[in-house]
C-alpha cells in the first residue's frame, strides 16, 4: 500500500520535474527542423527559476479570481497525474479517485479559470483570446465525449488503467480500425487544446491572433510561473494520456518492485520524445488554420472520433 | 478474432481507406483529393499484398501489382498530361453543403454500409470480409456522396475512382479467384475512364471557360417565363 | 466462328479508319462492316434457332437466345444508322469534316462495345463491355463541341460511369455467391442452374447494387436526367443507336441478373421491378407533355419504353417475358427511325425547338408523313409493332391478375400516346411559321435510310415471321426460365 503511493507520488513529481524540460525539446526540436539554433532544452527551468525571482504587479480592476487562478492552473494537472498510467500500468492508490470523465472535469475547471481569469482583467486583448479559447473549448467536447465513451464502452470501464490493457490484446485489436480512429481523433484533440498547430500558433507574439498564449498575458512574477509550469503540465498530462492510455503500455512498469518503476522513468521519457517528434512534424508541415476553418477541423476530429465509435460497436470490425 | 499478422496489418489499411475517402470528402484543393485518392489506391494495394501473403495467393499479388501500375502511376500521370496547366491550383471556395456536415454525411453512409453489410457478413465466416466488406461498402457510398458534393469536374471524377476503390476492396475479399483478365480489363477500363473525362475537362474549359460542373445549367426543362 | 467475327470486325473497322491513308474511305468501312455485322448476326440467329445455343468460345463467348435477339437488334440498328450518317454528317459544320474519320473510328468501337456484351458469357468481362460502351458513347455525344453538347456529355458521363463502380461491386458480390454455392468457371448458364443453391442475402445485395448501376445506364428514373440531354445533343445517327440500343443493352444485363434472381426462391423482387418501372413510366409521360424539343421528346419516350419493358419483365409470367423482349425489338427499330425523322427534320428545319416547327407538310412532305408514321408508331397505335408488344403485355398482366398494374400502364401509355401527337399535331399541320430558306435537297442516304428503317416497322406490325417468332420465344424462355 505504502508502495503505490510512493509510486503516486513519484508520477506526480515525473510530470512535475519533465514538463519543462518537455516544453524545451520541443521547441528545440522545431528550431533544430528549420535549421535555426534554437534555445537550450533546460531554457523552461531557467525561465521559471527567473519568473519566480520576480515582482508581481497585479491590476487594481481584478478580483480574487485573477489572483487564484495561477494556483489553481498549477494544481489540477496534478490532480490528473495521480489519475493516469504515467509509469506503472497498474492502479496506484489513487487510481480510484476520479475516472476519465473526472479527469476532463478538472483540466476543464483549469481552463475555465482561465478563461474568466482573461476577462477579469480588463485587457481588450485578453477577453479576445479567451472568447476564442471558449470556442476551441466547446467544439472540442464533443470529441472528448466520444472518444471517452468509445474507449469506455469498449473496455466496459473508465478508469485509464483497465481501459489501456484493451488495446493490446492483440495485434488485431491494435490494429483495428476503430483503435486508428480514436488516435487520429485524439491526436486532433490534443493538437487543438494544446494550443498548437495548426490550430494556434505557440511561438506567436501577435495578441491579435493568440488563442491559448493570451490567458498568460496579464501575469507576471511568480503567478506567470505557475500559468507557464501548469501549462506545460497540462500539455504533458495529455501527451502521456494519449501515449499510455490509447496508444500502447510500452515502457509502462510492470512489477511492483522499486527497480521497475525506475526503470519506467527514461523509458516513458523516450516514448515522450518520439511522440514530441512527431508533433514536430505535424507543426512544421503545416499551416496555422484561420480562426473559423478551426470549426472544420474539429468537424473533422468528431467525425472521426464517432467513426471509431460505430467500426467498434458494430461487430467484427 | 484470430489475429494473424497478415490479417491485423489488413485491418490497418482498411481502417486508413476509410479515412483516406473522408479525406477526400474534406478537402478543398484539387490536388489533395487525387492526392488522397493516390493514397488511398497505394492502401488498397498494400491490403491486395497482404491478402496475397496471407492466403497464398498469386492471383492477387498480380492484382496489387496491376493496382499500383494503373492507379497510383498510371492515373495521375494521365490527369497531368490532359488537364490544362494550371488546374491543379484550384480550390473550391464554397460547396453546397459546408464540409463538417458533409463529414457528417459520409459518416451517416458508413453506418448505412455497416447495416447493409451487416447479414452478410454473419453469413461468411471469414475475419478478412468482415473488415473488408463493410468498408467496401462505405467506400462506394461515400464516393457517391462526394460526387454529389463536389462542384469541381475532377474530383467528381476522382469520386468514381474512389468508388472503384471501395468496389475493389470488397472483391479482394469476396471474389479473390477472379479470372485475371477481369481484373486486367477493368484496370485499363479504370485509365479509361480517366482518360476520356480529363479530355472532356478540357474541352470543357476551353470552351465554357470554366470547369465547374455547377455552371453546365443550359439544358434544363424550365418554362420560357422563368429565364 | 461467327460469333467471333461479329465482335472482331468492328475493332477491325475502327482500326481501318484511323489509319491516315483510309482516312477518307472512313464511311464506306464502317457501313460495309455494319451490314457484314447485320448479316453474321442473322446467321447466328437461325443457328440458335434450330441448336438452341452457339458457342465462339466455350465459357467465354457464348450466344443463347436472348443474346442473339440482341445481336439482331443491335446490328441492325447500327447498319441503319451507319447509313444515315454518311449523308446526315456530310451536312455538319466544316471545321468538323476533318475530324469525321474519328466520328467513325469511335462509331466502330461503340459498335464493337454493344456487340460483345451480348455475346459474352463471362459475366464480369460483361461489365467491362458495358463500361466500354459508356466511354465510347460519352466521346461520341461530345463530338460536337458545342456548349450544350459538352454539358450533355459531362453529365452523361458523370451518372452513367458513376453506375459502373456499384455495378461492379454487385458483380463481386454476385460471384461470391456462386462460388459459396459451388460452382466453376462462371457463366449465365451456370448462374442460372445454381441460382437456387446461393445464399438469397448476398444475391438481393448484389442485383439491388447492378440495379441500381445499370439502371442509370439505362434511363430509369430517378437516375433518367442524362438521358434527354444526351440523347438530344448528340449527332442525330449516334442519338438513333443510343436511344435504340444502347439503353437497351444495360436493360438485358439487368434482366439476365433478375431471371437469376427469379430462379431462387425469392419472386418478391418481381413486384419492386414492376414498381420501378412503372414509376419510370409515370415520369416520362408526365415529362412529355411540356416537352420543347423533338429530340427530346424521342430520348422521354425512350425513358417510357424502358419503364415498360422492366415492367413486363418483372410480371415474371411467359406470357409477359414474351411481351417484354417483343417489346425490346419493336422498340428498337422504332425508335431509330424516330431519331432518322427527327434528323431529317433538322436538317430540313434547323432548329430542335417544337415551337419553331410548323406546317412541315408543306415544307417537305417526306418529312411531315415520316414524322408523322414514326409518332403513331412509337406512340403506340395499330397496327404498328409497338401496339402489339403493349398489347401482349397488358393481356399478359391481365392474365396473371396484376389489374391494378395494367390499369396504370394502360393510362399511362395513352398520356404519353396523347402528349407525343400533340406535338407532332403542332408540327406538321398549319401554316408554315416562316420561309425555312432554300430547300435543299435531302441526302439520299438519308432517304434511303429512313425508308429502310421504316419497313420493319410496317411489316411488324401486322406479322410476326416465324423465325423470327421462334427467336423470340426462345429469349423469353430465356428471361423467366418457365
């Protein structure tokens, strides 16, 4: 018992520790792509480090909203670490808290803070990207749903842990059609609510068009590193959800012995990275949508994400 | 489900097929939806291949070899020497139904196919057709579908091609013992086919100057008063 | 040896056309062979006649019955338009003289298509023929490259190709069931006699996917839009072999699969097809009333008659098969010559509008009688051939008990009876509208052509041959297997 919950709390602090370093190879990566420099890979440590260091300076038109949301950004990816296989593919002790849905409800509370927290501050720029970020938000549900309901009614449980031994049953459960569908549908979700491309542009300075970047804007000093750290958290949450609940438990420990879950740790982080190329990719190949083609692509995504839900409900397929 | 390695990497490709013809439902430009038709010809002939090893069958690894030649080499290169120069930059601005509904549509035919397929899929016990089939099917819908979408004169043609696409994939399964000159003659009627409607586009530009499909409206049965 | 050279010839016409040197000669190739074609396919058919099959190549080129009428029909047809076009394509644009070599090179390949198809009994390799003959007829509605032709052509092409992948896929199926059920080296023999052995799902499946393939092929509503496009751009030779057998031929195709069909236990589908091609029927007559254009008034009646054949094929009783494929001849030799009249009619006139058209009779009163013997022909008055197969085929319903069915298609034929003379009342009699400039003397293939045509036409009405009764009887027996 004791054991799991050491585990627990050693996911926990792998999300913690890796978010940045994450954040920094990819965005090395995609330096290294356009045949630029690019920053060093520990740059995000350095950045927080800095931003902690720092004053605050907090507009008198706020509320306690604007003050609270930072911590409540920074906790809720939390939360999900202890809900989901990071690096044991059995439940911890935790695992029982909160299912899948529970899961979305707490990124979805992170967002929404977010959200009102941008309209809190009176900035024209900030209602913009949130309205914006709302509108990502809600045609994004529906994928969500589905893909949840799907992998759900497939493995007759939401708790992540039973529901990734489903897909690798066999080769021909792996390979299924309905298993391609719901990774290229969530691959469109994360793309979408990471705030990347091509849905929106996390390299971009331009107010104007931010969608995901503009809730940060009005912080500063140790609130901004905590929206930068929860970010980053939030954006690792979904990456290992996507790679350790859909695709497959490769790297995932097995045994219950110290040495195993250690051994998880580079392993996960390699899975990571192959998944941070292929994002890589999909950013520089292609282009940032306009705002309202962004209704298309995520048309797209539930058409896709519904697809899996019919190929795996009718049977044989 | 036995789980053969053949048979799992045949799921994949049909499962891809599938998302190639939305694909091609989805696009705007020209040259994504041959594109994706390239692409998905490439799929079917990896599902012929695949077929072949798993069954041992000569019969189809000529197929998937015919497929290639004829599809994926043979159609673009055709559609580049006959269309005009600058076709390929074209996209279709506005469509008749917006693209998420018309998603949503080929959706709706997919479980159509899945239904209509459905009792014969009980009635062969072969894993292969079970997958094949219904896709097959949903394959030939959509490219119906598409056609009707469509506004552009190409890509409705590429919707017949889609369909044959679709047809194919349900016969590998079904109808794998098909004497080879079928199969070839159907090949060549397939580059046919593309030959004689890039002729037509042409011709159709030059003289209307427009190859949308929408603007052909000079014969229809209304009353003089109407015009 | 006949059946073979039935189908070679024409590749052998088309080929000679292209070459440069024989360029010129182009005419005369392709109606010698078009003749040498008629007269083969009479030859196979008195051979059927007395053997019962004829066999080119065994399991792959074989005639019974039902095909050689085809054979016959299709020939026949061909031969007379291919002597029309010479004079009829003589008067067309300049610009076009030197590309009529490819007029009659594409001509031979269509002819070639509509032959093998028949003549085949390798049901997949029959697909490839009719797709064959879709190609060839879409290159030759789009010959002349004017804007309504190129619209004709596209949507032509569009829904009748758009047929051929579900049609294809329903012959998968279709093999699929046979060959669940046992059986060899397929061929429609071999469908039939294990008909009753395949798996009754799979075989709805695949003749509702060939339904629904070739019967945009062949005009039946709701898939008849292309029709009166396509059969009325066209030049007025190609409009006569399309409307007169190449709407015909996907028709066999389906029936062929219904007789299938009909063999397993599963005659319900009999009552769909009636119900389908009554409703084509309904479509047509009730299209024909507000028609403006002869030529399209023609392709409509060829929508009708379609409707009607698949009708008394779905009445599924001897008598009605006997009524169906009399209907299928009649139909065809008809309706080319009233697509011969109608060519003469443009070229005397010049224009396709009815509105324009007024007191022919006293413009040429060749044209006037012949428009006026080809519209009671097709609209079905005694003693004309048509009255006759519609006849059998009502007293057939009449006699299997379908009085609702027979009450409809009795109304509905004298609609269409009703609308067609209308027009043609309105455009022979009366006051010529306007001077329709010189009289120019017709083509004496032209002439020649309509006159030919005219005499089936005549002699049908009142007698049927016994050979050719006896042919008749056979496809019928082909179609229901009773």
């Amino acid at each position: 018992m004791t054991e799991t919950i050491a585990y627990n709390i050693l996911q926990v602090l792998f999300v913690l520790v890796f978010a940045p370093l994450y954040a920094g190879v990819l965005s090395r990566l995609k330096e290294m792509v356009q045949s630029r420099r690019g920053p060093s890979i520990f740059q995000s440590y350095r950045d927080i480090w800095k931003l902690f260091h720092k004053d605050e300076v907090i507009s008198e038109e706020t509320t306690w909203i604007f003050r609270f949301t930072p911590y409540l950004v920074f906790v809720m990816p939390i939360f999900v670490a202890t809900l989901i296989p990071v690096l044991t593919d059995y439940p911890l002790a935790f695992a029982f808290m909160a299912d899948m849905v529970g899961a979305g409800f707490y990124l979805a509370v992170a967002g929404f803070f977010a959200a009102l927290a941008a309209v809190d501050t009176g900035n024209p720029y900030g209602p913009m990207g949130a309205s914006r970020t709302r509108m990502v938000g809600f045609l994004a549900e529906p994928v969500f749903m589905i893909v949840f309901f799907t992998v759900s009614f497939v493995a007759q449980s939401t708790i992540p842990y039973i529901v990734q031994q489903k897909w690798v049953a066999s080769a021909a459960a792996f390979f299924s059609p309905a298993h391609i569908l719901l990774l290229m549908a969530f691959l469109m979700l994360i793309l979408a609510e990471g705030g990347k491309i091509p849905v929106d542009n996390p390299a971009g300075h331009f107010e104007l068009a931010m969608i995901d970047e503009s809730k940060g804007l009005e912080y500063s000093g140790r609130a901004a590193a905590l929206m930068k750290w929860g970010g980053q958290m939030k954006f690792l949450v979904l990456a290992c959800i996507f790679l350790n609940v859909l695709v497959a438990p490769w790297g995932l420990a097995h045994g219950t012995n110290p040495g195993a879950v250690f051994a998880a740790v580079p392993q996960i982080l390699f899975k990571v990275f192959l998944f941070a190329l292929l994002l890589v990719v999909i950013e520089t190949s292609l282009a940032k949508l306009r705002l309202f083609r962004i209704s298309e692509f995520l048309g797209a995504a539930f058409i896709t994400s519904v697809a899996a839900m019919v190929t795996s409900i009718f049977p044989g397929a | 489900m036995t789980g053969s390695v053949p048979q799992a990497l045949n799921t994949l490709c049909a499962g891809l097929i599938l998302i190639a013809a939305f694909a091609m439902v989805a696009t705007r430009q020209v040259q994504g939806v041959v594109r994706f038709f390239v692409v998905q010809s490439l799929l079917l002939t990896a599902s012929c291949f695949l077929l072949g090893y798993g069954r041992g069958s000569i019969h189809l690894w000529a197929l998937g070899a015919i497929t290639i030649a004829c599809k994926v080499i043979a159609i673009p290169l055709v559609l580049r020497k006959v269309l005009p120069g600058d076709y390929y930059e074209r996209r279709e601005i506005s469509q008749a139904v917006n693209i998420p509904a018309s998603l949503l549509i080929a959706l709706l035919l997919t479980i159509t196919a899945e239904f209509l397929a459905g009792p014969l899929v009980s009635a062969a016990n072969d894993p292969v057709i079970r997958v094949n089939l219904p896709i097959g099917l949903a394959g030939v819908l959509i490219g119906v579908w598409s056609l009707i979408a469509r506004r552009e004169a190409i890509p409705q043609l590429i919707g017949i091609l889609a369909m044959e696409n679709g047809a194919f994939l349900a016969g590998i399964a079904i109808a794998s013992e098909l004497p080879l000159i079928a199969e070839l003659a159907v090949a060549i009627d397939v580059v046919l086919i593309a030959v004689v409607a890039g002729l037509l586009t042409r011709t159709i530009r030059e003289t209307l100057g427009t190859t949308e499909a929408a603007a052909l409206r000079a014969l229809k049965e209304e009353p003089a008063s109407w015009r | 040896m006949a059946l073979m050279l039935i189908v070679a010839l024409p590749l052998l016409a088309a080929l000679l056309c292209w070459i440069r040197p024989l360029r010129n000669a182009a005419w005369p190739i392709t109606l010698v062979t078009a003749w040498a074609v008629f007269a083969l396919s009479i030859l196979v058919a008195i051979r059927v006649i007395a053997d019962g099959r004829v066999i080119g190549l065994a399991g792959w080129f074989e005639a019974d019955g039902l095909s050689a009428l085809m054979l016959v029909i299709v020939s026949l047809v061909s031969a007379l338009a291919a002597l029309f076009a010479g004079g009829y394509m003589q008067r067309t644009e300049h610009e076009e003289q030197s590309r009529l070599w490819w007029f009659y090179c594409n001509y031979n390949l269509f002819a070639f298509a509509l032959l093998v198809v028949p003549a085949l009994a390798e049901p997949n390799l029959v697909w490839v023929g009719v797709e064959l003959i879709t190609l060839f007829s879409v290159l030759l509605v789009g010959f002349e490259s004017t804007a309504g032709a190129l619209e004709a052509a596209w949507k032509f092409a569009v829904l009748t190709i758009m047929g051929a992948p579900i049609a294809l896929f329903g012959f998968f199926t279709l093999f699929w069931a046979y060959r669940s059920a046992g059986g060899g080296w397929e061929t429609w023999e071999g469908l039939r006699a294990s008909a009753a052995s395949m798996n009754p799902d799979i075989l709805k499946l695949s003749f509702l996917l060939v339904f629904v393939g070739f019967g945009a092929k062949t005009g039946l509503a709701p898939m008849h839009t292309w029709l009166p496009d396509a059969h009325s751009q066209a030049p007025t030779p190609v409009c006569a072999v399309l409307s007169g057998v190449k709407t015909t031929v996907p028709l066999y195709v389906i029936l062929r699969f219904l007789s299938i069909v009909l063999a397993s236990p599963m005659a319900r589908l009999g009552h769909w097809m009636v119900v389908l091609g009554l409703i084509s029927v309904a479509i047509a007559a009730f299209l024909l009333l507000q028609v403006r254009d002869y030529k399209r008034m023609f392709a409509f009646s060829t929508v009708e008659h379609m409707g009607i054949i698949l009708t008394a094929a779905g009445l599924a009783t001897q008598a009605a098969d006997y009524g169906a494929v009399l209907q299928m001849l009649n139909h065809a030799i008809t309706k080319s010559l009233c697509f011969y009249v109608a060519g003469v009619i443009l070229l005397t006139i010049g224009t396709r509008e009815i509105a324009s058209v007024r007191g022919l009779f006293r413009v040429s009163p060749f044209a006037a009688s012949a428009l006026l013997f080809c519209s009671l022909a097709i609209a079905g008055a005694p003693p004309f051939p048509i009255f006759l197969s519609e006849f059998s085929i009502l007293s057939a319903g009449l006699r299997a008990g379908q009085y609702a069915v027979v009450a409809i298609l009795a109304t509905l034929i004298v609609i269409a009876f009703v609308a067609i003379l209308m027009h043609v009342n309105q455009m022979a009699f009366g006051e010529p509208a306007r001077l329709y400039g010189s009289k120019t003397a017709l083509p004496a293939s032209c002439r020649t052509a309509v006159v030919a045509a005219a005499l089936p036409v005549i002699v049908l009405g009142v007698y049927i041959p016994a050979p050719v009764n006896d042919l008749l009887q056979l496809a019928a027996h082909q179609l229901g297997g009773h």
